[in-house]
C-alpha cells in the first residue's frame, strides 16, 4: 500500500473541505480570497492558520447583547429611546441637522440613541489623560467600570489600581474588565491584588494556550471608563507609561494619542457595552437599575448642568457579538454625508475596498480629503500593507501625510467642522470585523473645530506624500507592496 498517496489523498480532501468552509463562511470577498491563497499555497500551516485565526465568529454571535430578559421593557425602552433621539434630533442645531443619516443609523441598527446636554473635553496624550482620570475616580461613589485592551503594571498603572483598590474598600463598586491578550502582563500578581482587595476584576474571552487559540484572533480593544453612572472617557489611550510623554524625554518615542471626557446621557451607551460584556466575561446578570442609567430627562438638575453641556453625542460600536459592521457603515455614511472636508488621522491603515472607494468618490467630487497615518508604525508588515492602498487615493487627490515627530495613535475623524469622532477603532479590517471597538461621535461645530486645529497641529510634524516621488518609486518595493497587500485582511 502506497501511503504517501493515501496521505495526498486525504490531504487534498480536507483541504478541498477547508476551502469550501472558507468559502461558505467567510462573508468578505477580499477575506476570502486571502484565506484561500494562504491555505492553498502554504501547506498545513495555511489550513490550521484559518481554524486559529479564521473562523467567523460574527455567524456564530460570540454572545448576546440582551440585558432585559422581559420582552415588554426591552419594547419600552426601545421606544422611549427612538422618542428621546427623535426630540434631541427636531431640537439640535445644524451640525446633527446636517448629518441625520448617521444619527438614524447608529439608532435603527443598534438602538445607540442621540443624545444632548453633554459636556465633552478632548484629552490629548497620556499626561493630559490621566490626571484627569485619576481626579475623575477619586469622585466616584457608587460605581466604578473599568474596561482596556492594554493594561500594564508600571507607574500609571500601579497608581490607578492603588486608587481603584482604595475605592472599592470605601464601599465603592469597582468592576474591572482587562483584554487577556492585550494585558496580559498583569493576569497574575495585579489582578490577584485587586481581588483581594475587593475589586471584581476578570478576562474578557479567557486564552488558554495563547500561541494557538482561536479566540486570540477576537480581542477586546475597548477602552471605556464609565464613573457613577454620569462620567466616561472613551478614545485611543491605554494604560501604560508608554503614552506619557515627559517633558524633556528623548530616549522615549513621542506617543500621540487623543482620548475624549464625557459628562451626561452620552455615556449610558458605554455603560450598556460596558455591563454586556461584564455578564458576559463574568458569567453575571447585573440587574439594570437607575444608579447604572440614570433617567435621561433628569439627567442634571437645571441649578448643577455645567454651562458648556451643549454637546450632542451618538456611540457607534461593533464586534463579533454585532450583526452588522456598525463602525465601518457610520464611517462610510459620515464620509457620504461629507460636502467640503474630511479629515482622517488612524496609526493603522487597511481599508478594504468599500471604505476605500468612499475616500477616493469624495475626493474626486470635490471634497478635502487629508490622511494622517504614522510615519513608522510598530508593525512594519501593517505599514508595507498599508502603503499599498496610497497609489489609488493619491491619485484621486486625497492628500497623504505621514507623521514624523514620533508615533501617532490617535484614532479620530472630523468632517466639514460639524461632526468629531474619536475612539478606538483602526481604520483597517481587523477593528471593522474582529475586534470589539467603540468610537463617540460629537455633533457639535466647537469641539470638531478644536479636533480640526489638533490635527492641523499635527500635520506640522508631517510630512507630505508626493505624487510624482512616489509614482516613481523603485518597482521591487511596489511589487512587495502589492503582495502583503494580497494577506493585508489577516493582519
């Protein structure tokens, strides 16, 4: 009996089963054919890559966002919300006026609703996020939810986990959501701490064996802070030292971050994501009351509202437990709704070719389009990939600039001094389709024309893409583009 042919044999029909999976189960075309070049040219590490890393969990709902078990207050709450968005929406100025689309959006397809009288406070970088933070938490007196990608036990992180320890053992409810993949420095001696010291910390989507596990491809990316109910921070910066910067440092890169403050009804959206994916990681069913949700009518009294809570703010948030892209379609409808500038600043940039053809038609109809991407990422693989996509949106006049003074993180939008957006979703698939992400969007003119000067600021410290240089760039270095280009939907 010839066994080399028998194990060809069975080789060839899983691999013929494991493609008709990929195909079958894979609902991106670009994905697909990824998926497919990488199991049918990379023998057996192509096939255990896709069962690792490829299987989509947005079929299968990792788990659902449901906590009203009764069907009648579900109802009614859907109603008082579509009511609540519809009133804020007929009362708002231009800015949401302007850009309804999106507000219904966000509102039919994840029931976020539009929300007013907020007060909202950009924080840039590490040095401004964190005392801010730190003041916040000390405030606290019901509840503290606290939920980050990337957590570290350095300085900043020791100083909040003392402060949330402190909290918890005044009486405070301190819940601490940490990503076991992104944070998983801190999975022993930290978070045993906080336990014994009366914080309920857990793992969201626990990893067993961390080089080859499924679920590692699935990563909770969100940064949330919400505080009593009626404060949370939201945007870009984790907690670690690394987005410090001090002034007079040059042995340490420059971190440009941008994370936003939160005061009033916006926030009920975070602490709704936040509590789904605390029963969900922590295998609990918190009762909703109104120390978590405080009645949106009533949510200042007239004599305590701070003057600039004006501010009108949506949440739009999608990952594996989503049916649908939520933050790639409210990106794709505010670049739509776009009638003179967009302006775009994201670290990684992978854009896939629906939110790629939106860039280059606005451009090409008139509109300003301005990319700031990192001169040099931490990913040389992601940077390759990414400067693939550069020929057709130059070449539509969408100006390119990359930063210089060190790296920018910052994940934010802003479009014709109406609308900011600034959370923790990439521009690329891994946040569109794999990651749990969360970005606010603020309909308001002032605080889009300050995120619109930060960028500007930015572009100071960048440099433009030409043209012609890059056109005639060597064709070596286009042809090794374009092929990480062909995996660029794995990374």
């Amino acid at each position: 009996m010839n066994w080399l042919l028998i194990s060809e044999i069975i080789y060839l029909l899983v691999l013929i089963f494991v493609c008709l999976r990929i195909i079958y189960d894979t609902q991106s075309t670009t994905k697909t054919l990824a998926y497919l070049l990488f199991a049918i040219f990379v023998p057996f590490f192509g096939i255990l890559f896709y069962f690792f890393f490829g299987i989509n969990y947005r079929n299968r709902k990792m788990y659902s966002k449901k906590l009203f078990e009764n069907a009648d207050m579900a109802r009614k709450l859907r109603e008082e919300l579509y009511q609540y968005s519809k009133q804020t929406f007929n009362e708002s100025d231009a800015a949401v006026q302007s850009n309804k689309e999106l507000a219904y959006l966000l509102l039919d397809d994840t029931m976020s609703p539009l929300t007013s009288g907020n007060a909202v406070k950009i924080l840039l970088n590490g040095e401004n996020k964190f005392p801010e933070v730190i003041s916040a938490l000390q405030e606290a007196r019901h509840h503290i939810h606290i939920e980050y990608y990337i957590y570290e036990d350095d300085e900043i992180g020791t100083a909040i986990g003392d402060l949330l320890i402190k909290k918890a053992q005044e009486g405070v409810a301190v819940r601490f959501i940490y990503d076991d993949f992104g944070s998983r420095s801190i999975r022993k001696k930290f978070v045993s701490r906080l336990k014994d010291s009366g914080v309920k910390a857990f793992p969201f989507f626990k990893i067993s064996f961390i080089p080859f596990a499924n679920r590692i491809n699935y990563r909770n990316h969100r940064k949330i802070i919400v505080i009593d109910g009626h404060t949370a921070f939201v945007g870009g910066i984790n907690v670690s030292d690394r987005y410090i910067n001090h002034t007079g440092d040059t042995k340490n890169i420059f971190w440009r971050d941008t994370h936003l403050r939160i005061d009033g009804a916006g926030i009920q959206y975070l602490q709704f994501l936040f509590l789904c994916d605390w029963n969900f990681c922590a295998n609990e069913k918190i009762q909703v009351n109104e120390s978590f949700f405080p009645r949106i009518k009533n949510f200042y009294a007239a004599s305590d509202q701070p003057g600039d809570a004006n501010k009108v703010v949506q949440i739009a948030a999608s990952g594996p437990d989503s049916e649908m892209p939520t933050i790639l379609f409210s990106l794709l409808q505010a670049i739509n709704l776009a009638t003179k500038e967009v302006l775009i600043t994201t670290p990684y940039f992978i854009p896939g070719e629906s939110l790629l053809d939106a860039l280059i038609i606005a451009s090409l109809s008139g509109i300003s389009v301005k990319l700031l991407v990192p001169g040099k990422s931490d990913s040389m693989l992601i940077d390759t990939a990414a400067s693939s996509y550069y020929d057709d949106l130059l070449k539509a006049g969408v100006e390119i600039y990359q930063y210089r003074k060190g790296f920018i993180h910052a994940k934010t939008f802003v479009a014709d001094s109406k609308i900011a957006i600034v959370g923790t979703a990439n521009m690329d698939f891994r946040s569109f389709d794999l990651n749990f992400e969360v970005n606010a969007i603020v309909y308001d003119t002032e605080i889009a024309n300050e995120l619109r000067d930060v960028f500007f600021d930015d572009l100071k410290d960048a440099e433009k893409i030409d043209p012609g240089e890059w056109y005639n760039r060597p064709v070596m270095k286009r042809l090794w583009q374009k092929t990480v280009r062909l995996v660029s939907p794995l990374l």
